[in-house]
C-alpha cells in the first residue's frame, strides 16, 4: 500500500479500520418460536357410571393429571382408564394433549387412533394412524387399522395399506383375507382368489377365509374346489389373532379386567406371587364377584395351600358358570387336598355328564373311585353308566374286565359281545374279549377274536404280541415266530414285537428255533432307541448277549437290570432276576422252560 500523498489523519483512519473484525457469515433468520401447549383441562366424568371400588382408583388418576399436565404418565395413566372404563370422549381428549406434548411418540397417536374409534371420529382416527405409519413404518397393525377405516370411502387406499402389510408379514393371514375381499368387490377375482389362499395357507382353520374363498369359487365354476372349502368352513374354527403389542399395552395400563386376569395366569406358571396379589387387588376392585376373578383367586390360593380359600372361590366360580370345566377339575383337586373325596368324585361325575369322552378326568375319576371303593361298588356304578349310556366303550371294558376279575366271566364276556354287536370294529374291546377267553383256556376262541382284530387293523400291535405268546404257551414256536415277523413286516419300527421276537430267538425252548445273533441285532438298537431305561427290554438284551456268548456284556446289564427293578420295587421280579445273573456269571445262557 503507498502511503505517498496521505494525510496522517487519513493513514490513522485505515489503521483503525483495518483492526476492525469484519464477519463474512450470513445472518441467520431467527427460529420460529414453538407453538405453545395450550393449557389441559382434565376431562372429567359421572362417576356414578364407575363402579364404587373403582372410583378411588379413577378420582387418584384425576388428581395426578391435574397435579402434572406437563407429564406424560400421569396424563396417560388417566387416558388409558377412561378408554379402556367406556370413556372414549375424555379419552381422546387427554390423548390429543399426548400428542402436543411428544408429537414425536408413535404410541400416543396409536392410542389416540383407538380412542377415536371407540368414540366414533372415523376422520380423526385415519389421521393419528396415519401418524403412526409415518413415525413407525413398521408397524403392521397401524396399516390394518388405518385400511379397515377407509375400506367403504377409499377401497384402493385401503388395497394398497393390506398390501403393504402382507409385505411386512407375509404370515397376517387377517391381511390376506381383507386384502381378498376388497379385491372381490371391486371384480379383480383371480387376484382375490389368490389372497384368500394365501389367508388359508397361513392359518388353515380359519372359516371365514374358507367361506369367502368357496364363494368366489362356486361363482368362477370350480364346484369341487368350492366343495372342499365349504366343508373346512364347517369345520371347528380358529380366529387369527394378530400382535398387537400397543394395544395390549394400552389395555394393561388402562386396567383393562380381562388383561388382568391372564397376566396373572402368565404369572402364576412363573410363581411370581409379589405381583400377583398386586393384580388380585386391582381385579377385585373392578369385579370381585365375576366367576373368571374368583377361579383365578381360587387357583392362586390353591398353588398356594392355602386349599380352604381355594375352595371359597372355586365353588363360587362354578356355582355362578357351570361350564367352567377347567375351574371344576381344580376344585376336585382342592377338594382331594381337603380329605373330602366323595365331594371331588361327583364334581368330576358332573364335568363327565357335560363331556363324556374327557379321557383326562375318566382317569382322574377313576383313581379316585378306587381309592374310596370297593370293587362292587365301582361294579354298581358302572353298571348304571351303562344303563344310560350302553355304547360308551370305555364303561363296557372297564365294567367286564371288573366282572371277570370277580369271577363273573361269563357276563363280562356276554356283555362285551353284546358291545361289539353294536360296534364290530371296536378292536379294544375285542382285544379285551380275547384276553378273557385267553385267561379262561378257550386259547381257540382268543385266536379268533385276535385275528379278526387284525384283519381289519393289521397295525393293531397287541393282538400280534398276544397271539405270539398263545403259540408259545401251547409250544408252537414256530407260529409265535411267524406271527411276530407278520407284524414286524407291518410295523417294522415296533418296539414290542422287536424285543418279543429277540426274546424268543434268544430263550426259546426249542434249540433249532434260537438265533442269539439275530436277537442281539434286534434288541440292541431297541433299547438304545427307547427313551429312558426298559426293564424287560434291558434284560431281553441281556438274554440275547448270553445266548451269543457274550456274558461280560450280559453280567452288566443284568446288573442294570437288578438295580433298576429295586428301585421300582418290583420285589416279586427280583429272586427272578437274581438267577438270571448268577447264570451269566458262570457263562451259562438263560433258556425259558417249555
């Protein structure tokens, strides 16, 4: 820079300026400033609609809202008990303000979505749904919901949100079957037909897909098609039900009593007891009296032992809904724990008149029958189920193998053919009616009832086994053989016919019919196979390896033989098994006796 020619006053006035900072950044223009809240009126309610216990839970929730509009759990803990309580209007109230307070958190606008619903603001529930979509594409649910809204007024938006959520879960059979339905309406049939399949592919047992899809078939002409559907549309149905975590956490927030009750079934697998008794308390304040709430109760007090309150409310359950079956078989349980077995016998007497083929609580029942009755007062009471139901197979198998065991053979086996006049292809009751004629000496007449078993139902294992060991009795092994390689062509996985057939070529009397080879090849990947340790299949091994020559091996497992059958206290087994030992310790075979 020359300075030639300046003034000192001009040079001191660049100086000045030259030390002066100058910015080169753009202005910026100032943030609008943030709409504010408006103030939050907590909505308020008759109360004279909550139930009484209820309200102090309700006019608490008021209070804390009241106290802290500004706080989100406090507004929403208020929000949920008006929905879920039959409030919907205060509810989307108290969600609205949710959603100005984090219009960034995609639950509120779900729940606000719902609330609208509830309270019929069709318009402003597909716009919280919408919300919800653009804050979290990923959930499917929001596309159902937000689809069903607009389905009537926009059928091709509503196409296009099942679409997207088949996209996110090809497995929403509900997506599918919606999907399917527009599609039909609007005459895309193939298209619709293929939805509908998909829906059934998913969830097989679901009758209204079924249904939709036989319709459209029977009008596309594909009558057979259309058949089969028609007949799974008959058929027992499963409704899908789809995941819909938000909801279920809106609905357990909002103390919804259904919601309750099955977390504290979930809690009670888990004996959770703490939290439990937190959620019986809060049931007890919506429904003390509901029969779910008292067999819930009555189940806990129960795992607890505390088997007098159990009975309580057991008993009030089923007296207030009688067909709470699963509720009746825990009270006869209770009642057992409390000495009082007639009391659980006619409770289990009644759950059989309501579902007679309830194998679980025939068996329950008979146990304890047998604990309490002589064998002619259980003939009695069998005698007289038969009378009212005299086609019920199990009553006439268990009522003639009684009367044989009491010496009354000829009835038992008068009343099982009389049986299998009405029902020839009965093969347990005619197994049963062999095994007596067997057990009587008519060993031809057992034959025959076997073999017509067979003839019918070659798979049927028990009449091959029996057969094979008539044969051995009468000394005809041969035929045994026979008998047990026919069912072993049938069923050659069978675990008894493999170990009854190794047994014999092990032990068998008749030298020229042993085959210790083969009866090792047969019993050892048996008892290898079998889950859990076979006494009778261990000591066949046994057998089988001392009849090879191999006693090292048949020492150890009949000592494997000798402890397990000591822990079962098979006592009458034991001098038996004893000198089966003692054999393979001094390297001889074990043959049975002819």
């Amino acid at each position: 820079m020359r300075w030639a020619g300046w003034g000192r006053p001009s040079r001191l006035l660049v100086l000045a300026l030259l030390c002066v900072p100058i910015s080169c950044e753009r202005k910026q223009p100032q943030k609008e400033a943030a709409k504010p809240i408006p103030p939050f009126e907590v909505p308020q309610v008759d109360l004279a609609k909550v139930p009484p216990k209820f309200r102090y839970t309700l006019l608490a929730a008021q209070q804390n809202a009241r106290g802290g509009p500004d706080r989100p759990e406090l507004v929403a803990e208020l929000a949920s008990l008006y929905y879920v309580h039959g409030f919907p209007t205060e509810a989307v109230a108290c969600f609205e303000h949710l959603t100005r307070l984090e219009p960034q958190n995609m639950a509120w606008w779900y729940d606000l979505g719902q609330a609208c619903e509830a309270d019929r603001k069709t318009q402003r529930a597909a716009e919280a749904y919408e919300q919800v979509i653009r804050l979290n594409p990923a959930y499917e649910v929001a596309y159902m919901r937000l689809a069903s809204l607009l389905a009537a007024s926009k059928p091709d938006r509503a196409m296009e949100l099942y679409r997207q959520a088949v996209e996110r879960n090809p497995r929403n059979p509900l997506a599918h079957r919606a999907l399917g339905e527009l599609q039909a309406a609007r005459g895309q049939t193939q298209a619709a037909i293929e939805s509908l399949q998909r829906a059934v592919q998913v969830a097989p047992n679901y009758a209204e897909a079924h249904g939709l899809l036989a319709d459209l078939l029977e009008q596309n002409g594909q009558a057979a098609r259309a058949a089969e559907h028609r007949r799974r549309q008959s058929e027992k149905s499963i409704q899908p039900v789809l995941a819909d975590p938000e909801r279920m956490r809106l609905l357990r927030r909002g103390q919804d009593f259904d919601i309750i009750l099955q977390d504290i079934v979930t809690l009670s697998q888990h004996n959770q007891l703490e939290e439990i008794e937190r959620l019986l308390t809060m049931a007890a304040t919506l429904d003390e009296d509901d029969p779910r709430f008292r067999a819930a109760r009555g189940n806990v007090r129960a795992m607890q032992q505390r088997y007098e309150e159990a009975l309580a409310d057991l008993q009030v359950a089923v007296k207030i809904n009688p067909d709470m079956i699963a509720t009746k078989r825990n009270l006869a349980r209770v009642q057992v724990q409390l000495a009082r077995t007639e009391e659980a016998i006619q409770t289990l007497q009644e759950i059989l008149e309501a579902r007679p083929d309830d194998v679980d609580v025939q068996k329950e029942l008979a146990a304890l029958r047998e604990s309490v009755e002589t064998p002619e007062d259980r003939i009695i009471d069998l005698q007289r189920a038969h009378e009212a139901r005299p086609t019920d197979g199990g009553i006439v198998r268990e009522l003639a193998s009684l009367l044989a065991e009491r010496g009354q053979f000829e009835q038992g086996t008068a009343l099982l053919r009389e049986y299998l006049e009405t029902d020839p292809d009965d093969p347990r009751a005619r197994f049963l009616l062999g095994a007596l004629l067997s057990n009587a000496g008519e060993l031809d007449q057992a034959r025959v009832e076997w073999r017509r078993i067979l003839a019918t139902r070659p798979k049927f294992v028990d009449a091959y086994t029996a057969l094979a060991a008539t044969s051995i009795a009468a000394g005809e092994y041969a035929a045994a053989e026979q008998t047990l390689r026919d069912g072993l062509r049938e069923m050659p996985d069978s675990a008894p016919l493999g170990i009854a057939l190794a047994r014999l070529l092990a032990t068998c009397p008749d030298e020229s019919r042993r085959n210790p080879q083969e009866a090792v090849e047969l019993a050892e990947p048996i008892n290898v196979a079998t889950p859990g340790q076979n006494i009778g299949y261990l000591d066949t091994l046994a057998a089988a390896y001392a009849a090879a020559g191999r006693f090292a091996q048949a020492v150890e497992k009949q000592k494997l033989v000798l402890r397990l059958a000591t822990e079962a206290k098979l006592d009458d087994a034991l001098p038996e098994l004893r000198a089966r030992l003692e054999l393979y310790q001094a390297g001889k075979p074990y043959f049975e006796s002819p």
